[in-house]
C-alpha cells in the first residue's frame, strides 16, 4: 500500500497514545508510510514516538494546534490517499486497507469515516444490545480496551464489520477517516484559524460538499473502531474551549444558507443505500 499515507497528531494523552500506536504498528500494512507529528508534548510522550521504528516523527517545539499539524502530516505524506487518525482511537486488523478500497471503489465518496462507539445510540438502534454496555470514555490504565469489548477488541471489530459492512451512515466521526490527498490540496487543508482542536474536521467536511456537492461525506460500519471519544475535552478543562471554538466556527459560516445546509446533512441520522453509492445531495 505504498499510495497510502496514514497521519496523526499527538499532544500529550500518553495513556491514550500508547494503545493507538500499538494497534497502529501491529495492523500496519506493508509498505504504508506512517507520519505521527508530535505537536509540542511534554509529558514523556515525546520520548515514546522516538522509539517507535518505522515511523517518522515531526516534532514541533509548541502546540501548533490540530489543523496546522495535520496539514503538516499531509503535506510531509506521499500517498495519494491520506488515512487521518486521532491518537485516541484504536485500529482493528486491515483497518487502511478496508477504509481505501471503500474510498477508491466509490468516485463519489469525498471522505469516509470509521464507525466508533461515539455514534452508539445510532448504532444500538440499528444494531440491536451489542453496543449498550460500552462507555464513552474508560480509564485506558483499567483494564485497557479490550475489557470493554466481549471477547476482546480485535474479535469484536471483526464481527461487527462483518456482519454490517453493507451500511453506510450520514452521521461523521473522525477519529479515523480516509481522503485524497488531491481534495486537500483542492480545499487547501484544514483551516489553521479554527483554534487548536475543535471543528477543525467539521469545517474540511462541511468544506468537501460546498466543493462538490454531487459527494459524499458519510461513516462506514465496514471499519470500527475504538474512540475515547472527548478525552481531549476532559483533559482540556471541560466545556469552555469547545464553546469558544463552536463560535470561531459558526463565525466563519454566518449567513452562509449552503454550509449550514451541509452542516445539517453531515449532523443527519440516516443510511445511504447500499447500492446508491454516493447519491446526489438535492
């Protein structure tokens, strides 16, 4: 998979970067070139990135917030395909090699996300009992992820896409998600005056669509993975700097009828046909 480059950024959250890197280098592909950039940790993070073979590191002397370095981490990759990753989720078996053929098989998908647990009432809804008993958010030192999983984590994503690969829902979540590169460089990158982490992936979403609205932006069941969803919220002192990034971004789009119409399509709670793959937004 030597088109394909996968890139994360990592400020601290050591207790959840260690399980993402582990179960990114046990399911790596070969030849899959790998960029984590380390945007100014100081909490022994630094120290553990640097061990890591085969991988290259970026490493920012501060926090340059979010944006910044995933545009660093896609400007510094070769593939022609990018898989993004927040360093709080955790990769099952084949998880790129899954993600790209879904996004290379349809023309039309402009981004495609994971599933994860943060879309959990969607998914107990379709899906039946199998994800109520998961939590949001678990101490990664108790027990780690495979305790919250029956039968452990890697079995559990397995079964699971397996048996709802065919779905495909109008509802993002980013903490892993496959793009090419050529739609990047088309919008630009991500948007470096969002602030340091919020709404930074909404707005390329949001952004994708207004570029081409015959696309898609939607989660496929296909891929699952774990996501401690919002540790970057609780570590970062509560609601406060999410409020303040929601106004950052609902500045930028204000009175914009054709974004708020995307937002509203990407917030929808509704499947894409199976084989309507991508229909047209009207």
């Amino acid at each position: 998979m030597s088109n394909v480059s996968v890139v994360a950024a990592v400020h601290n959250g050591l207790a959840y970067t260690r399980p993402f890197t582990d179960s990114l280098l046990r399911h790596a592909a070969a030849g899959a070139e790998i960029i984590l950039i380390d945007n100014g940790t100081d909490d022994g993070t630094a120290g553990v990135l640097a061990s890591l073979s085969g991988v290259r590191i970026i490493r920012n002397d501060s926090n340059l917030g979010l944006a910044a370095a995933w545009n660093q981490g896609v400007r510094a990759a070769g593939g022609s395909v990018v898989c993004i990753c927040h360093n709080d989720v955790v990769l099952p078996a084949a998880w790129h090699a899954r993600l790209v053929q879904e996004l290379t098989t349809h023309p039309g998908a402009a981004v495609v996300c994971a599933e994860d647990e943060h879309l959990m009432g969607l998914a107990t809804h379709l899906f039946g009992r199998e994800l109520n008993a998961l939590g949001a958010r678990v101490d990664a030192d108790a027990g780690g992820v495979d305790a919250m999983y029956p039968g452990g984590f890697d079995a559990f994503a397995s079964a699971f896409q397996e048996r709802h690969q065919r779905l495909r829902l109008v509802k993002t979540s980013s903490g892993c998600m496959a793009l090419r590169r050529r739609l990047w460089e088309e919008l630009g990158g991500f948007d470096e005056s969002l602030g340091p982490v919020y709404f930074v992936d909404l707005d390329f979403f949001v952004r994708a669509l207004l570029h081409a609205p015959s696309t898609r932006v939607y989660t496929w069941a296909g891929v699952f993975v774990h996501h401690y969803w919002h540790s970057t919220l609780y570590d970062r002192g509560g609601d406060a700097p999410l409020d303040s990034a929601w106004r950052r971004y609902a500045r930028k789009w204000e009175g914009n009828a054709d974004a708020v119409g995307a937002l509203n399509l990407l917030q929808a709670h509704h499947l894409l046909q199976e084989y309507e793959l991508v229909p047209k937004r009207r």
